[in-house]
C-alpha cells in the first residue's frame, strides 16, 4: 500500500473484494474502449466519406470485425460484468474499516 502521505486516516480493504473492483474496473475499460474504437471509427467514415451516421457505423463494424449489433451487445457485456459486483453488494464489503495513519517524522 502506498504511504498514507498529509492523511490522518486511512481505508482499510478487504483484498478479494478489492480484487473484483479491479477486475471490474479492468474489463469495464476494455468494452469502453472497444465502444470508442468503433464510434471514432464511425466519426472518421462520416467525416471522410460523408454518409450519414447508421452507414458510417456499419463500415466501422466490417472495419472492426464487429457484428452490427456491436454497441448493444457491449453494453450487454458491460451490464454482465456489472451486474454480479453489484448484485453481491462487493462495495460495500470492501472497506473493512478505518484506522489513524501513523506518521513516522525523517
């Protein structure tokens, strides 16, 4: 754990549920920058070939080898691995306490 620096109190977790929180947070980021590769993508398109945006999206899905129900279902993936963190309540299990950081003076 990083130092606890000028804060007089510190969080204490519990390692599994933090884990699942970087879990989470991990896979979360990969489906968002999946989204956002396929929707720059579909800005470059539109911009450069001036079609309207629903066929600028389906170049960006061939371009991508994402089927055209891209978007939803990376937002069904998104929902997946939300849902179980959520569902478990792992946030609320995850800080297991506070404690008075010690202060050591160099």
């Amino acid at each position: 754990m990083p130092a606890a620096g000028n804060n007089k109190t510190v969080l204490l977790f519990e390692k599994n549920y933090f884990l699942a929180l970087s879990f989470t947070i991990s896979a979360l980021g990969k489906l968002k920058d999946k989204g956002l590769q396929v929707l720059a993508i579909a800005e470059a398109v539109e911009a450069t070939q001036f079609v309207n945006h629903e066929i600028a999206l389906q170049k960006s899905y061939e371009l991508t080898k994402i089927n055209n129900e891209g978007l939803t279902n990376i937002m069904a993936n998104a929902k997946a691995v939300c849902e179980p963190f959520f569902n478990e309540d792992n946030l609320g299990k995850m800080i297991v306490g506070v404690k008075d950081s010690v202060q050591t003076v160099t």
